[in-house]
C-alpha cells in the first residue's frame, strides 16, 4: 500500500484495511475488531465516492469528516475522525458494504489508530 502523502497526524499511526473483494458485501458477516492498548483516536478513510459505513455502535465514535482528503492508489479518501477513544476500547468494523450504496469500482476504507496525546 503506498502511503506517500498521507497528513502528518496519521504519521506512526497502526492501520487494517478490510479485504477488497468484500467491498460489496452487505450482510456485515466480515468484521475488523480490535482492542485499543492505549488511548487513542482512530481515524477511517473512506473511498469518497462511497458514504460512510455503518458499523457497529458508530455513534459512539463520534466520527468528525476532516476537511484533508488524501489520493490511494488512484482513490480519493475522505478521513474521518473518531473521539479519544480510551485504552481497551473494542474498534468494531462491519464491512464496507454495510447499510450504504458502494461506487463502481470503489475501494475498501481503512483504519489508523494513532495514540491521543
């Protein structure tokens, strides 16, 4: 994955990304879980011909739409961010597909989990 000019914040940051091929998948069978070891903020970018996915308990992120984007593999992402989340909070994806429409030819999102300072 070529992460040439992503912003300075993201920098250090761990990432997942779900699998491609399940970019269409829409009954939420496919997860990403994951457990923060510290205090963070996660920050999803999301292919910005698609919505935001629908993921378990998303409220509860507070998910913000920053006003960057940044280009993946052709892709323009948009980048939203989560509240400080606290150490041992249990990120759960459903896949991308879940409860929104995909673009044609529309990448998968993917998650940076960066420590809060």
């Amino acid at each position: 994955m070529d992460f040439r000019g992503l912003p300075d914040y993201l920098a250090g940051g761990d990432y997942v990304q779900a699998f491609q091929r399940d970019a269409s998948e829409s009954s939420s069978t496919d997860t990403i879980q994951f457990y923060t070891n510290q205090r963070c903020n996660l920050y999803q970018l999301v292919d910005a011909a698609n919505g935001m996915p629908k993921h378990e308990n998303t409220s509860d992120y507070q998910w913000m739409k920053l006003p960057e984007t940044v280009t993946i593999n052709g892709r323009t992402l948009d980048i939203y961010r989560s509240r400080t989340l606290p150490e041992g909070y249990n990120g759960y994806f459903a896949s991308n597909g879940f409860g929104i429409h995909n673009a044609r030819n529309s990448g998968q999102y993917i998650v940076f989990a960066v420590a809060a300072p």
